[in-house]
C-alpha cells in the first residue's frame, strides 16, 4: 500500500536535502561553536539578502521574535497594540507577558486578513503600534496599514510573517514591508528548521543593534548588561539546517505555488459548499496553508478523515473566545473571526505533495455532500 497522504511531508523534503544537511550539521559538530557559530551570522545575512531587509536577527522562535520585538520598542505596561483575534495565540500573548493591552480588529471575511477599514477607529493615544498578521501565508494590507500608522504619529508596525515568509506584496517580499517583522521556523512552516527558531527583521539601525542586545540578556559587551534582556539566541545546528534549506527554498515556493493554482482551479467547481481562501490582486502566498470554509466545516474533516486525508483547523476559536484572552473584549465582537474559527479547513499543502494525492483530495471534496 502507498505511504499515508502527509498534511505536511516533512519526510520527503528531508529525503531531498539529506546530504547538504548532514554537511551542514558536521560543520557544526566539527567547528564545536554551537551557540552564536559562525553559520548564525551566515544565515543572517542571507535571511536579509532574501527578503531585502537591512538587517535579520535569528532568535529562539517565533514567539521570541514576536517578543524581542515588542520589548525592542519599549513596550509599557498599558500600551495598545492593535492585532486580530483570529491567529496563533503567540501573537496576542507576548503583548499581554509584557503589560501591553492587545486592541482586536476583526478580519476581512474572505482573507481572513485584518480588515484595515476597522483599524482607525480603534486607535487611541495609549496605541504604540499595529501587529497584522499574514496568515496562512499571504501579507495583510501592509501599504494601508503604514499609512494609517504614518496618519497617527507614527505608530510602530511589526508583521506578524510566521506564515507568510516568501511571499510578495506588490513585488517586494514579507518581512521587508514595515519597521519590524517576526519570522519563525517552527518545522511544518514555510521555512522550517529541525526544533524551534525564529527571526526579527528591520531595516533601522538602531532597533537591530536594540534586538540584538536583547536576545543576550542586554549586553552591549560581553557582561556588560545595558538593558533588560532574554535568552533568546537561535542555535547554530538549528541556523545550519535552516541554510541547507534555503538551497530548495525558492523551489519549494514555486512548486507549492503550481500545487494551490492546482486546488484553486479544482475547488473552483465546488462553491458555495467549499470556498477558498481569496487572494488580493499584487499578492503571492507562502502557502503555509492550503485553507477553504466550509458551512459543514466538521462534518467535511470527518468525510476526508475516512479517505484517510488528514486535515487541520487554524483556528478553531477566535482568541478573545479563548479563556486567556476572554476579558479582552465582549465575546459577540469580532463577528467575523468567529465565524471563520466554524468554517475554515486547511487540507494537505507541502512542496513534495503528489498531484495524483492532491487530486485525490480535490475529488473527495467533490464527493461531500451535506449532510
Ligand atoms: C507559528 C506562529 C507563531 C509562533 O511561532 P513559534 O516559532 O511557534 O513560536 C506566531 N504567529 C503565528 C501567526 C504563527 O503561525
């Protein structure tokens, strides 16, 4: 019997780059510099080459970078920062670990994006910066977003791009659209190491140097604490991976831009039942994920489940529907994000995903009828 059908086949992009891996790793193991080696300056330097950003600072993860990011600004205990419910909790809760209020915008309904009409009337002068997210692999409005940033004194703008590194926004690459940028490579995402990891990235001078000091628990010297810091370095076999990948990267984007042209043409056929994500003219997406809605949302995982095509749900909940982040705001806000968290699906997406499996998706879909 053929292999199962991966959501995301980790195994066969590992099969691919097994050589320069391993090469990469016993550089490691032989130079024996396992924090701040030589390959995470490499890395750096070839992150911020990629995207066309000044400067790329790995750290520990995606939250780290989110976090480093936030503290790099000065964030205050009651400062707003304006984001969406609808994400990974790692967004919201670094703005709360640091005393800061996260101000919810609801998303548009059919990106699933911040709806960048709702954002001025929730800017108020405790607000320090605007947090959008680019999920499931495509950028947010971010020339709207800066505007409106610029309009009122100058608000910081940190994108949120765990999913969406790689991806254009009119012909200029996420993570160079904005003052700050928070990657991770977390192993299922666009680009993924071996463990956890993540990167910052900005093109002023001084937040880099702020960033990079912060990552070492404030030292501007070696035992020379300037500020309040983490522990949040990137290791080196984690960078080393991450370098090896790179040779594949623009491939893998490529490929996992043919298999979405592939399900968007198939899916075609099948609205209103089951309705893509839509993309916005001038935008490409990483395709962390391939996500649809679906009314019968659950009832179409069960259908795909039984044909054993695995599936997952990001997210079921909209954050302020979660008891962490419940007294944000009243739970009938954000009308939107809460439903998108019944409707959406996410189905099998990865660069080594077999058109004979995708189609075979495309025809259990074809096949579900509402119950
Ligand atoms: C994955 C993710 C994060 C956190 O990244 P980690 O590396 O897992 O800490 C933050 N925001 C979004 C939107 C994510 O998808």
């Amino acid at each position: 019997m053929a292999e199962a059908m991966a959501f995301v086949d980790l195994k066969a992009q590992y099969a691919a780059l097994k050589v320069q891996i391993a090469e990469r790793m016993q550089r490691v193991l032989d130079h024996g510099q396992y924090i701040m080696g030589p390959e995470v300056a490499e890395l750096e330097v070839r992150l911020a080459a990629n995207c066309g950003a000044r400067h790329c600072i790995t750290v520990a993860s995606g939250t780290e970078a989110i976090l480093i990011a936030l503290m790099a600004l000065s964030l205050k205990p009651g400062d707003e920062v304006i984001t969406t419910p609808f994400t990974f909790a790692a967004t919201a809760e670094m703005i709360v670990l640091l005393g800061g209020v996260p101000v919810f915008v609801d998303i548009e309904p059919d990106t699933c994006l911040i709806d960048t009409r709702l954002i001025e009337s929730k800017i108020s002068p405790r607000t320090r910066a605007i947090l959008p997210v680019g999920l499931y692999g495509q950028c947010a409005d971010m020339d709207e977003i800066n505007a409106i940033a610029a309009r009122h004194g100058g608000l910081a703008v940190i994108e949120d791009a765990a999913q969406s590194f790689g991806a254009l926004y009119n012909g200029r690459r996420s993570c160079n659209l904005s003052l700050l940028a928070c990657t991770s490579f977390f192993p299922s995402k666009p680009l993924g190491c071996y463990g956890d990891g993540g990167a910052v990235f900005t093109s002023d001078d001084a937040l880099a140097r702020a960033c990079r000091e912060i990552r070492v628990h404030g030292q501007s010297a070696r035992y020379s604490h300037t500020r309040i810091g983490v522990g949040g370095r990137m290791d080196t076999l984690q960078c080393a991976i991450v370098l090896a990948k790179l040779e594949r990267f623009e491939w893998e984007l490529a490929r996992r831009e043919a298999l979405a042209a592939r399900y968007l043409n198939g899916l075609a056929q099948l609205a209103p039942r089951v309705v893509p994500i839509s993309m916005r003219p001038g935008r490409t997406s990483a395709w962390a994920q391939m996500t649809v809605r679906s009314p019968q949302r659950d009832a179409l995982a069960a259908h795909l489940r039984a044909q054993d095509i695995p599936t997952a749900v990001h997210y079921p909940l909209p954050l302020h529907h979660q008891p962490a982040y419940a007294d944000l705001c009243a739970a009938d806000e954000h009308p939107h994000s809460i439903a998108a968290g019944r409707e959406v699906l996410s189905l099998p997406m990865s660069a080594d995903l077999a058109e004979a499996d995708l189609d075979r998706v495309l025809d259990a879909l074809a096949f579900f009828s509402v119950p």
